[in-house]
C-alpha cells in the first residue's frame, strides 16, 4: 500500500507541481489525488482514474481475487473471457481467433485493462446523457 501511495503521489505531483505533498492515511489517497486533480483537463483526468483503477485490481490479485479481470472484454476482440496468468502476470484473452502476429493468445497488462475500463466507462456516461 505504500508503494501504491507513493504511485499516487509521484502522479498528482507530475501532473499539477503545486500539489504538496500527501501526508494523510493510505485510505484516503485516492480523495487526495481527484482534489488536487480535479483542475486538470480530461485526458489527464482520464490518466488518474485508470491509475486508480489498476490499483484496485492489483490489490486484489496480490489477495488472491483473480476474478476481478472476468468482468473485463478484451480491448482487442471485445468479447469476455480474459484469465490471468499469474506467471506471467498479465491477463490473457481465450479467443482462439484473438491472437497476435506469432499465433499466440493476446495478452494485456492491468494498466492497459485499466485504460479500457476507463474509456469504456466514459462512452457509456456519454451515451447516457
Ligand atoms: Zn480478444
């Protein structure tokens, strides 16, 4: 958690340096980082989310939760069935028709899932309104 802290904060200082340091409690970072943040345009505003998002889901594959990747599609083929691997520390789409220039599965980072969720999420707030 500390390191996730730190993460945080080296992010909100790069963004906005007038930032200050973070001295409060690990659980509140995050309210830190979207009020110091909450000035900056949305492509940066954007950047935060899927850092704080992929946090999420570090913790808790770090806690065993792998299931927290299922819920994603894949950002290639957009259908479901990620896994993770845990070896490789990646997820890892099961379409058999997904697979990259080798012929392997494709692959995807926590931070590149995180980025879809967050673009994804904000195509569906879009076409709410
Ligand atoms: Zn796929």
């Amino acid at each position: 958690m500390a390191a996730s802290v730190t993460e945080a904060e080296t992010h909100v200082l790069a963004a906005a340096p007038g930032a200050g340091r973070y001295t409060g409690k690990a659980a509140d970072v995050y309210n830190w980082m979207r009020g110091r943040t909450a000035h900056l345009d949305d492509t940066q505003q954007s950047a935060r989310e899927a850092l704080i998002y992929r946090q999420g889901l570090e913790h808790a594959i770090a806690a065993g939760d792998t299931k927290v990747i299922r819920p994603h599609r894949c950002p290639a083929c957009r259908t479901y069935g990620l896994f993770w691997r845990e070896q490789a520390g990646h997820a890892a789409c099961v379409n058999r028709h997904c697979v990259d220039e080798h012929g392997l599965s494709r692959t995807w980072s926590l931070e590149r899932l995180a980025q879809q969720h967050i673009a994804d999420r904000k195509l569906r707030a879009v076409g709410t309104t």
